[in-house]
C-alpha cells in the first residue's frame, strides 16, 4: 500500500467512525509514523509503505478510533504556531485558546517592563507563546498539578524560555511570591454534567456543578495579587459571559470589563482592569451563592 492509498483507506475508517476533520488526522497518524513533515509526506504519494511502517500505521489508526486523542498518540500538538510536547498528564490545547494568547500579547507588547502570571499552564503552551512575544516580559505559570508542571518545563527547554518562565507548582493565585501586572488564566469551565468519556485530566476540565467553581475562586485571589492598574484575561465557555461579567462587576465596582468572540462568534476572553476592589460582603455572597445553585 502506498501513502496516498493509506490516507484514501485511513480518512474512511475514522470517518466512518464519527472521527472529525479526517483529513487532519490521518495525515498527522501517517506523518507521525514516517518521521516526515507535511511537505515530505506529499512529494511521493506513490512510495510504498514498508511493512513495518504499514503495521505501525494501522496500529495508531485503531488506537484513534479507540478515542485516543491524536495529540496522545503522536504526543505533538500545534499551537500559536508552535510544535508543544503533551501527554495524559495535560490538557490538550485548543485552537480558540490561541485568542487568549493574542490579547495578552496586544496588551504587554508595549510595555518597557511587564510581570505576567499564566494560571493553569497545563503543557505550558501559553506561558512559552507569551515569553517568546514578548522578550521583556517576566512570567509566572501557576497550576496544582505536579505533573502538568515537568510537561510545561520540558516544553519551556524545548523552546528555549525556561530562564524567563517561572513555574510555581499551587491552587492558582496562591505560589505567586508577588502581585503582578497581567493575570492570563484558561481555567476549567466545563460542567461537571457534561464530562462524559474524557480522555484528558479531569483536573484540567471540571469547572464544578455550574462550570464557574474555578473562575469565582480566582476572583477572590485576584484582590490580593493584581497590581493598581493590571488587567486580568480570563477564557469562558459557551454561555457563561453574562453570569461572568455580572459576578466581576460586583466584585470590582467600576471596573472596565470587556468581551471578545473567538472565530465561531462564541464570547470567549473576557478583560477585567479593577477600579476599586471590594469583597466578602453580604450581597457578593448572596449573588454567589445564586450563580453556583
């Protein structure tokens, strides 16, 4: 069989398996099989594959079909550009996350010095993204999983950052050692309800009953380690930017809140710059208490 013959075959199994964008993803099994970039794999789509590489081919093809993601399997995931290691041990990272990246790059990439904290950094796509747009800047990556943390440190050598990425293994705000400057966070925000069949950490996606569990505690920490004048990005889910922006303006009076849709129109990033922090009132609780029930 040879390389086109095995995507023609390789497309139709996963298609016919409810797998998405097909093309992709046999194209990304076959590349990973033969050690080959995307250019190589298409200059000789007659070449045949040797039996070893037929048998390891198919071998990946069913572990997909499984519903390994193929990010696991081949253990490489593209993001902002970038080629990042992951594993079982982190969350994949998603192509609507890379607005989030954008933002804050739009907002740091003018200043003459900026510290930075990335909350939850997972394989550390973000907190790399950012060190290497922006050159000047000092950057914290918190998450509490340990070892999410020596996958983000592997990616940070990889891409040679690893002397301006700092990271700091605790519950979100908590290990920074001092308020910074922008706070960039893609906490999990998935319902508890919906997390069916989950391939990835469920650390990394359960966002509690309601999804906000992880956005409202960040909110709280925010007060002690957000610089006068610093900003906050913080990615949603689909339908959560009203109970989002509601809760924040309650929790900071006067603050400059905003939105922005990714490419499918969904509010995805939403930016907060505190005017006056105020919290563990009575009527803070009492909107709390309605948003989570």
């Amino acid at each position: 069989m040879n390389r086109r013959q095995a995507l023609e075959r390789a497309r139709k199994i996963l298609a016919e398996n409810k797998i998405e964008d097909t093309p992709l993803e046999s194209e990304l099994l076959l590349r990973h099989t033969l050690k080959t970039d995307r250019v190589q794999l298409y200059l000789k789509p007659g070449d045949e594959l040797t039996p070893q590489q037929d048998y390891e081919f198919w071998q990946l093809v069913e572990r997909r079909v499984g519903g390994e993601p193929t990010a696991y399997i081949t253990g490489h995931r593209e993001f902002y550009g970038l080629d990042f290691h992951v594993d079982r041990r982190v969350l994949i990272p998603r192509p609507e996350t890379e607005l989030l990246v954008e933002k804050a790059i739009s907002l740091a990439r003018h200043c003459a010095s900026i510290t930075i904290a990335e909350i939850g950094t997972g394989c550390g796509a973000i907190a790399v993204c950012l060190a290497l747009n922006l050159p000047r800047a000092r950057i914290y990556a918190t998450d509490i999983s340990a070892v999410a943390l020596e996958v983000a440190s592997l990616n940070s050598d990889r891409h040679g950052v690893a002397n301006r990425i700092t990271l700091l293994h605790g519950d979100m705000l908590a290990p920074l050692p001092e308020p910074v400057d922008l706070i960039v966070a893609n906490l999990p925000y998935i319902r508890r309800a919906e997390l069916n069949d989950i391939r990835e950490p469920l650390l990394a996606l359960d966002g509690g009953p309601n999804g906000l569990d992880n956005i409202v505690k960040l909110g709280y920490q925010l007060v002690y380690k957000l610089r006068a004048g610093g900003q906050l990005l913080l990615e949603i889910g689909q339908g959560q930017a009203s109970a989002v922006t509601s809760w924040l303006y309650r929790l900071f009076p006067g603050a400059g809140i905003e939105t922005a849709p990714d490419l499918a129109g969904i509010e995805r990033v939403v930016s907060l710059t505190p005017a006056v922090a105020s919290h563990g009132t009575s009527q803070l609780d009492t909107e709390l208490s309605r948003m989570l029930n």
